[in-house]
C-alpha cells in the first residue's frame, strides 16, 4: 500500500501530531511505500493563512528546512520498514511562484542541497489558491474567491482555477498532480448561485468549455507521464467521490493516465483514511484494474525492480530525476489494515 501526500502538525498548522508519529503510523498500518509531502513555505506575508498570523514568512522557511532534516533522518531510521519518498507540495499564486518552487526544488537536489538538508525526490503540483485567494482553507474564503475572482459566477472561478493549472503543470511538471479538481471543495448549496448545481452530487456537470480545460489539462500531465493522485480526503470534506470526480477519472483512464492513491493525511490518525471501504469500492466500481507508484531511483539497478515506465519530462523542471514510475494490479493491494485506528508512540 501506498501514499505520495500527508502532513504533519509538526510542520502544518492544521494538522496534527509529528512527522515521526505519521511514518509510525504508515509502519503499523503496513504501507510499504509514504510519500512525505510537506507545504513549501509561502515568501509574502499576504499569502500566510489565519492561522499563522503569529509566524513570518523566514518562520516558514525554517520550518520547511527542518521539516528536510527531519525526513532525512526518519527516511534513514525507518528504511528497513519502509520506503520513506521526500517531497514537498506546491504553492502556487501566478507566474512568481514558478520561479520559487523551482528554485527551492533545485536547491535541494540530491548531492546539491545544503549539507543536512534532505533532497527534494518529488513534488506534489497542487492549487490552494486562484489569483492568490485561498479556496480551501475555508468556507469563507472560498465564498470570497467566488465574489473576487469569480465575480459571483461559479463558472469564472473554475475557469480561472483550470487556467492557472495549466501554467502550473507546464511549468512544474509535477510527478503526482494533486486533488486536481480542489476548485469544488466547498461548491455546495451554501455557495451555489442561480444554476442549482452541487459539485457535492456524483451529476454535478462541468460546461463544455470548462470540460475543454480539464481535458487540455489532463492531455498534458499524460503527456509527460505524471500521476494523477485519487484523493480520499475528499470525503472528510462530504463530496460524493474522490478527487477527481467520476467523469473526470473517466476521461484520464480514457487516455491511458496513471493513477496513484494518496490519503492526504493531516495526522497520523488520517493515514490511510478512507482507504477502506470508499476508495477500495471507487477503484472497482471505476473498473481500475492498475495503479502507479513512485519509487526511488536507485531502483532502476535492482534485478527484481520490475518494469520501470518512461517519463518524457523536461529536464530544467526536474520532474522524474530522482524517482521512477512503477505499476502494481489492484487486486495485489492489501487494504485490510489501512483505515484501522492504531496506536503510536
């Protein structure tokens, strides 16, 4: 079993528990592979959420590099148990933040990073914003993107969030692309304007130009052979499917996309979570017979590594240097322990 996106309240303010306490509880719930996947820090203050009011933006930067340091030495203490993959997970507000996460990316290239800092393998390409508001941090918020970018028009406020996508996908090219329809989180009764409709209802239907933008969009990461991510914790937020939503899902297994499964964990008590019953029935009511994983690089020598699938990413991204694409069949996956609530130390 595995996972590419969790964090920690160690080095996320709305989550819980510390890093350690996650890989522990991955360990006890018998993953073989956890991607370690914590937010890049954010460089102006006008983009630190409430919640980190009481931090600055250098806060942010020191807590990302101990956050490399402490992965490193987990990666290194848990090996034997475990496959621990370094990562971060993107911040994205316009053509600005392409640069930084680049920067931070290279900077922490394996052999290049600061000494004891870990490498960067991967990264998580993910939206928590259109034109810097913030979509998912909460229902206000999310009703002040919906006024601000999408001038009260739902529709606006998708189109934006698939236009920024893109520039992110091409930019990045991430190996796992996160949530990738985050954008109807809170698209609810609550926030619907005169159309009626609910994102939270499996016949929630996208317009045909929205439907061109995903489509541009998903054209794209299967060009270059990223992940899709399903993303359990969809149903923590009370939507009917896992992100992507089912039409979505449909069309990249049309083209031949390579699925992964992350829980994106907020704890170590959200390791795993919903892996069991939902996201085990998503993937046989979807038909979805093979998922994709990440593995180390140094993989590709092993005798029994199995089959390692191409990537066409571009090499100033640094997408795929430092990790390869594996696929395993669905029905080889053990779920049996990956929701059970277990105990750490």
């Amino acid at each position: 079993m595995f996972s590419f996106h969790s964090h920690s309240g160690q080095f996320c303010m709305h989550a819980t528990g510390t890093l350690e306490q996650v890989v522990q509880s991955a360990i006890a719930k018998k993953f073989t592979t956890y991607g370690l996947s914590e937010h890049m820090p954010r460089y102006l203050p006008d983009q630190l959420y409430p919640e980190e009011a009481h931090l600055s933006t250098r806060d942010l930067e020191g807590m990302f590099d101990s956050y490399l340091a402490e992965a490193q030495r987990l990666r290194d203490a848990y090996r034997d148990q475990i496959t621990l993959l370094i990562g971060f997970e993107t911040e994205y507000f316009g053509s600005q933040s392409i640069q930084w996460i680049r920067q931070l990316r290279h900077r922490h290239r394996l052999g290049e990073g600061p000494e004891g800092l870990a490498p960067v393998q991967y990264i998580v390409g993910s939206m928590h914003h259109v034109d810097s508001v913030p979509i998912d941090f909460s229902l206000e918020l999310y009703q002040k993107a919906l006024q601000v970018v999408g001038k009260g028009d739902w529709k606006r406020l998708f189109e934006r969030y698939f236009e920024s996508q893109y520039e992110m996908l091409q930019q990045l090219q991430p190996e796992v692309v996160g949530h990738f329809d985050l954008v109807r989180i809170f698209f609810k009764p609550a926030v619907l304007d005169a159309s009626g409709l609910d994102a939270a209802s499996p016949s929630f239907q996208l317009t045909d130009h929205l439907w061109s933008l995903v489509k541009r969009n998903i054209d794209y990461v299967v060009s270059y052979g990223g992940l899709f991510e399903l993303n359990s914790r969809a149903w923590k937020k009370g939507l009917a499917d896992a992100y992507p939503q089912r039409d979505i899902l449909e069309y990249i297994l049309e083209k031949r996309g390579r699925i992964t499964l992350s829980d994106d964990s907020h704890g170590p008590k959200d390791v795993g979570m919903f892996y069991v019953p939902e996201l085990k029935q998503y993937l046989e009511r979807m038909n979805i017979k093979e998922v994709f994983y990440l593995a180390p690089k140094e993989e590709e020598h092993l005798v029994d590594a199995g089959e390692i699938l191409t990537t066409s990413a571009l090499s100033e991204t640094g997408s795929f240097q430092h990790v390869i694409v594996k696929s395993v069949p669905v029905w080889s996956l053990d779920f049996s322990l990956a929701s059970e609530d277990v105990s750490y130390k």
